[in-house]
C-alpha cells in the first residue's frame, strides 16, 4: 500500500503511547480533543485533485443549459451531471467540481475515470438524495388521531430517516410479523401491538406505509405531539430508498470533499479502482431492504439498511481516506456480498485515517457463504482510524439492537491473507466493539490499537469466542496469538 501522508497516523501512535500512564479522566479527554481536532482536519481539507482532461462546475446560480466548462457557465443540478454520464459527455480524466458552501439535491450516476470534488471557498458542497426540506405547514395534514400527522405527497420509495437540525430523529417504526399474524413495533422496547398510524403513541415517531411487495398507499405518518411538524421545525430531511452517488459497474472513479447526506446508500455499486477522500457523510439509510417473510427468510422482522459507502461484489483497488462519519445506520464502509456461486477476488481494499462516530458499525466486511476456491480476500488494511461511539439512530432504531460493533466481519471469505488493523483507536460501543467469527475474520492480526470499553460490556467476539471487557481481557487476547501491543482501558 502506497504510503498516505496524514497526521493522523503520527497522533494515533502517539496517544497509544502515552496511554499508559494517563488517567482515565485524562485519556477520555485526549481521544475527545484527538477526535474533535481530525473531524476540523477533514473538514478544512483543501481541493487538491489534478485535472487530466475537462473541467466541469455545478453551482446553484448556474443553468444546465450551459456547458459548465466554467465556473460562470456551470451546471446546476446534479441530474444534469448524471445526464452528463449518460450522453457519455464525461470521459477519462475529467473532473466535475460542485461549489462550496452550497446545497444540491438528487443523485448522481458516476463515470469511469472522472472524479467528483470541490470549488470555490468554505464548507465542502452538499449533495442530498431527497429533493426538498420538508418543513413547511402545507406538506403536513392533521390527520383524526391527535398528534399525528400525514406528509401531503405520496413517497413511493420507503423513507429510512426523518431528521431535524441535523441532531435529532424520529424513530421508524418497524413492524415484525408474528404466527398469528399479529404486527408489533419491533423497534420498541416494549414490542406494542402496530397496526398502522393510530397506534402511533410515542412522540417523534413516524410509519411509511411502504413494503416492498404487495399493496401500500405510500402514505407517511408523523407523530408530532407540538403541533404541525412544518411550524415546529425549520429543518426536517427525509432519506428515501436510493443512493446519492451510484456506481453503476463503473471504474477508476474518486470522490472528494464532498458532504453526501440523507439516501439509502451514500456511495454504492460495484467500482474497481476507487477512492473515496476528505469527504463527509451523515444520516445514512433506516430503510427497508426486505419485508418481514418469516417462511421465505425466517425473519419476523423487516431487514432495514443503509451504509455510507459500500461496495456490493468484487473490491479491488478501493480506498477510503480522511473521510468523517456520523449517523450512519448500518456501516460506515463496507464492502460485501451475499451467496453465491460467483468468484470474487478482493484486492487491496484500504480504510485509513477515518473518524467514525454513531454508527451501528464502522467497519464491515460481510460476504455470504460460498465454496472457498472461487472466493478471496488479499490485502484489507484498517489503519489509524478513530472508530468510536457504535450506535446511533441506526441501534437505537432497528429491531436487532444486538448487532452493533465498530468492526464486523460476517461469513469472512476462508480464503483471506494480509487482514490488517493497525494503529487505531476503538472507543466504546453499545455492542461490542469486534466482531470477528472463526474463519476468514480470524486471520486479522491486530497491531498497536487503543481500546476503551465500559467495565463488564462486551468487549469483542475473536475466533468465534466472545470476550467480556474485565481487567483480564488483554491477556486473554494476546493467547489468541492476534493481539499485538494493545493498550486497553477499561472504564
């Protein structure tokens, strides 16, 4: 792997060092201030991309009449860049640079060969995936249950998340399906029977009346106890069932110093040869993959999803770096696949120099069970990284609340060499903070991490065992002989 200059290798290595003879009080301040100091990092990182072939600009004050050859003559939206892709108008080389300190809604179908950045001064460019911010009175109808509130237009793909101020959430409800046939909310503690919005009780919560086979009218519902949602709040966002950029088995593909938000997916699809950098993403997915089928798949709950970046099949040549997550429902990066007969052969897959924060995992490698000899896994490097704070909307939400982890391996192909995690910080989860099964996830060789965990949680599963974070949980890692040089704090 091509050495990557950033600070963050250097500031990770440091406090591991120091760790040792800092209070507890001491080192949850430093990891915080570490943290609070990488996010600005990645945030003020500057556009710094070479531009072999044309030069594209997106800005809100442009047409997409124009060329956007020019930051006069840009583009406007981003379905004209996709339009762009399409027509074959963007070729190797080209870059498509979206204006800083603004706003764009939709999605984007990437190019082979083109990366997508920044221009301009401020904030990194936003890209939604829904169209519009909600928070009006008229988009809101009092329906007859009090409190409850419908969204005026039907919404035909499921909505994940409805997020104001960018904080703060309603929890979806997710209805499981029992052998008599009765729905209960199965995101609840309480499991309460759910029906449809008249059983909407609890304040800030929504149902979409959206399943993925059969009859649905579409319709979404609101519990909003302070009156009309739309006068309530100046800000709501809903994330829909599509991906805000999409890879569409395209190649040699960089995102950069963009802030995608509010999808299904942030970046999805199959892609060689990409890197994702300085980018941010947050309030990633909660939506619907599979209703309940409990004959067809043995679940009585609905599969809901939604990861920042994933790379569904083959992952070869694929990096994530200096990026910063929040709120991501399911995982942060992951590259994954499910049963199959298909060869797959991961080469070189890098995520280095992260911060993660609130989400159900930060890293995931999942591929489904398959004959070994047409499946691997070579060179899969986790490297000073801050992966912290495991949870977020997506387990406070979902009806498997067990699964978070800040690195989950699940059905690890056998065949894996070169499996890495090195240099990093894992800093408290509401899960555990490794889940590492007894095969191809057993071949990862842990180096120099920093652990933080809460006394008596659980603190990883390695080679299938689970282990439980007590004062002995060092020792006991290191007889796994794939511990090396942990410090670990239990608090």
């Amino acid at each position: 792997m091509k050495e990557i200059i950033n600070p963050s290798k250097e500031y990770i290595r440091s406090l591991h060092e120091k760790s040792k003879d800092l209070t507890t009080e001491q080192l949850m301040s430093e990891i915080q201030s570490l943290t609070d100091k990488r996010i600005s990092e990645i945030r003020n990182t500057k556009t710094d991309v070479e531009v072999k072939g044309t030069a594209y600009y997106v800005a809100n004050e442009g047409s997409d009449d124009n060329d956007g050859k020019s930051p006069e003559t840009a583009w406007q939206t981003p379905e004209r860049v996709t339009l762009a892709k399409r027509n074959e108008e963007l070729v190797k080389g080209d870059v498509v640079f979206f204006k800083r300190g603004q706003l764009f809604r939709g999605y984007i179908e990437t190019a082979n060969g083109v990366t997508y950045s920044a221009f301009g001064e401020g904030e990194k460019p936003r890209v939604y995936g829904f169209p519009k911010n909600v928070a009006d009175p008229a988009l809101w109808i009092e329906t007859d249950v009090p409190g409850v509130w419908q969204y005026a237009e039907i919404c035909d793909l499921d909505i994940g998340s409805i997020v104001f101020y960018e904080k703060t959430y309603a929890r979806k409800i997710y209805r499981s399906l029992e052998d008599d046939g009765t729905q209960l909310d199965s995101g609840s503690d309480y499991k309460p029977v759910f029906n449809d919005y008249h059983d909407l009780r609890e304040d800030l919560t929504f149902w979409h009346d959206w399943k993925r086979e059969g009859d649905f009218t579409g319709k979404l519902y609101l519990r909003c106890d302070a009156g009309n949602p739309g006068k309530v709040y100046d800000d709501i966002e809903f994330s829909k069932r599509e991906s805000v950029f999409r890879n569409l088995g395209s190649y040699d593909v960089t995102i950069d110093n963009i802030h995608i938000a509010h999808g299904c997916f942030g970046v999805s699809g199959l892609c060689h040869n990409q890197t994702i950098q300085n980018c941010e993403f947050s309030w990633i997915g909660g939506n619907v993959q599979d209703d309940a089928r409990k004959l067809t798949t043995g679940r009585t709950f609905p599969t809901p999803y939604g990861n920042g970046i994933e790379i569904y099949g083959e992952a070869q040549n694929f990096t994530v770096d200096n990026c910063y997550f929040w709120q991501i429902y399911d995982a942060a990066m992951t590259h994954q696949c499910g049963n199959s007969a298909h060869p797959i052969h991961n080469r070189n897959v890098n995520y280095i120099n992260n911060v993660c924060e609130y989400c159900v995992y930060s890293v995931e490698i999942f591929y489904g069970e398959s004959p070994v000899e047409n499946r691997s896994n070579y060179g899969c490097n986790v490297e000073n990284n801050i992966l912290r704070l495991g949870g977020g909307f997506g387990h406070d939400s979902r009806p498997d609340k067990g699964v978070t982890a800040l690195i989950r391996n699940g059905r690890m192909i056998l065949n894996t060499k070169d499996y890495v995690v090195r240099n990093n910080i894992f800093d408290r989860s509401r899960g555990k903070l490794i889940q590492a099964g007894n095969d191809g996830a057993s071949k990862a060789q842990y180096y120099d991490n920093l652990y933080v965990q809460t006394k008596g949680s659980k603190f990883c599963t390695r080679l299938g065992k689970d282990y439980i974070a007590t004062k002995n949980v060092k020792a006991e890692l290191e007889e796994t002989a794939t511990e090396h040089g942990a410090q670990i704090r239990i608090i």
